[in-house]
C-alpha cells in the first residue's frame, strides 16, 4: 500500500479527518474480502501520489473498526466518503472508475 494513504482507525478517525492540512480527504471503507474494495484499491493509491499537497487519501477496515462504520451508516462497500474541515460533503458507493473518483475530489478543492 503506498505510503500516501493514511490508515484510519476507531481511535485516529476524528484527528485524522479534522485535519486542515493536504486539503480534503477521501476515506476508502472497504474490507480484505470485498472483490470491488480490490479493484479500487490500487487507483486511490495511484491518486494519493498524484494529489499530495491537494486533497488525501485515506482507507477504514470496516471489519476492524465497526464503530466508524456505524457512525456513518456504511452499508455497501467500498462506500467512498469525502471529507471536508471535518464535515462529509460528498459520497460514492461501489466500484467507480479514475475519472469518476478524481471528478468527485476536484468538484471540492480549492
């Protein structure tokens, strides 16, 4: 996994989310057995270069931290929730392409 993401957990969730700096972040919620989690994987990871110093990257086990799941009603994954100042502005559920992803990331920089 590149070093860019930022693996969230129950106990980090809120400080790592309500970080200013990098810009907004788009957290991945996603588990080890879900085919689609995979198949997204490795384009956040390419976006999370491609983005430094713009928006973040950041990627919640479901199956290893259930109460931030629950918190945000995460039902279907991967579920794509974006993060800004703290607040979830946009969300997308399932696989989506590069160019869905990176559209929903742009629609909210600057």
């Amino acid at each position: 996994m590149s070093q860019e993401i930022t693996i969230l957990n129950d106990k980090n969730f809120g400080d790592e989310i309500g970080r200013g700096e990098g810009g907004p972040i788009l957290v991945d919620f996603w588990a080890t057995w879900c085919a689609p989690c995979r198949m997204v994987a490795p384009i956040l990871e390419k976006l999370a270069v491609e983005l430094k110093g713009k928006a973040r990257i950041g990627k919640l086990d479901v199956d290893q931290n259930p109460a931030t799941a629950a918190q945000f009603s995460i039902q279907g994954i991967p579920t794509l929730l974006l993060f800004k100042n703290g607040k979830p502005v946009d969300k997308m559920i399932g696989a989506q392409s590069r160019e869905v992803i990176l559209s929903m990331i742009n629609r909210h920089l600057g």
